[in-house]
C-alpha cells in the first residue's frame, strides 16, 4: 500500500502543488520563491525519508506569511492524507538535534488532535531574506492540516539558521520514527487516530 498524496490548493494569495511519499529515500525539492524556506522544506523531506515535491507561488511583493503558512497547511493535509486511518504506525516519537552550538527537542503524537507547544527562540531578526518568527506560524499550519500534536522546544543556541535548521531536523526525525508502521491495528483504545 502506497502511503503517497498530491494536493494542489489555491487562493488569492497563493498557488501550491504538492506531492509526498510517506516511505520514500528522502529526496525533496522546493520552490516557493523562499531561500531559506526552500532549504528547510528540503531538510524536512530528506531526514523524514520522504519524497517531497513543493512548489509554490505567493505575494511575496506582500509578505512572506502567506506563502510559509500555505505551505505549511498544504504540507501537513498531505501528510494526514498519506497516513490515511494509521494503521499500524508506532504513533508516538521524540528527537533531540543538534546542530553545532544549536540543541532543540522535538516531541510529537499523530493523535489526530492538532496542538502545538513551540519555544523556539528564533535569535536572528532576519535570515537571509526571511524572518525566522514565520516558522512559527508554518509549524502551527502545519500541525492543524496534519492533525497532530507537536512540542518544540530550543535548549541552546546563539546562531538563528542553526536553530531554525535544528529545529526542522528534528521534527523530521521524529517524524520518521512515528510514522514507521510497526504493527497492525490503529494505535488508540478508541479505535481511530
């Protein structure tokens, strides 16, 4: 059974196409018009082990929100939609990344009740030309489209792109390991996720 989804999603704002394969070789491509946004959407596809495939147009001329929140909603029905009823997934999973004086902490549930926890402290104004406090903002997007609950929080760092890096490093892995199907049954006592 293919765990895959392909989504397209469309507004005033913004024009998204994406696809995902749950059990891919984590080979990921992202084109939202968004340097640094692209390189984390790429780092998120390659540690999930997902195939990922992101392409997006927005009011950049606006602002960046649009776009990075889009992405995020697109993103995570996809993920929802590729899991379908959960079946056999071990559900639940942590990560604590590195990424040089960067440590972040990473707790997640497919519950299928969105909630998100999240103290990053992004430090840098800006990176490149993003604002790193739009993260936030794509994680919440994120968890609501993919209906799980997501804890994320930063126990070091000095340098923004480290630990936004970490960051999404991180809820990938932890991403990985909950998604991995390891029985056969939904795992809940009320008989649906």
């Amino acid at each position: 059974m293919s765990r895959s989804a392909r989504l397209a999603r469309k507004t005033k704002e913004t024009s998204i196409e994406l696809e995902i394969e749950i059990d891919g070789t984590g080979t990921a491509r992202a084109d939202t018009g968004i340097p640094f946004f692209d390189h984390m959407l790429e780092q998120i596809g390659k540690h999930a082990g997902f195939d990922l495939s992101i392409d997006a147009k927005g009011d950049l001329e606006v602002d960046l929100h649009h776009t990075v929140e889009d992405v995020g909603i697109v993103l995570g029905t996809a993920v929802k939609d590729a899991l379908g009823d959960k079946a056999g997934v071990r559900r639940f999973a942590s990560a604590l990344v590195p990424l040089d004086e960067a440590l972040v902490q990473i707790a997640l549930d497919l519950s299928g009740r969105p909630f998100l926890v999240y103290e990053i402290d992004p430090i840098s104004e800006w990176i490149g030309t993003f604002d790193p406090q739009l993260m936030e903002e794509f994680w919440r997007a994120f968890t609501f489209g993919a209906a799980i609950t997501l804890h994320m929080r930063s126990i070091s760092g000095k340098n923004g792109h480290h630990v936004i890096e970490a960051s999404c490093k991180g809820v990938a892995r932890a991403l990985r390991d909950a998604v991995r199907v390891e029985g056969t049954g939904v795992p809940s006592t009320k008989g649906s996720l």
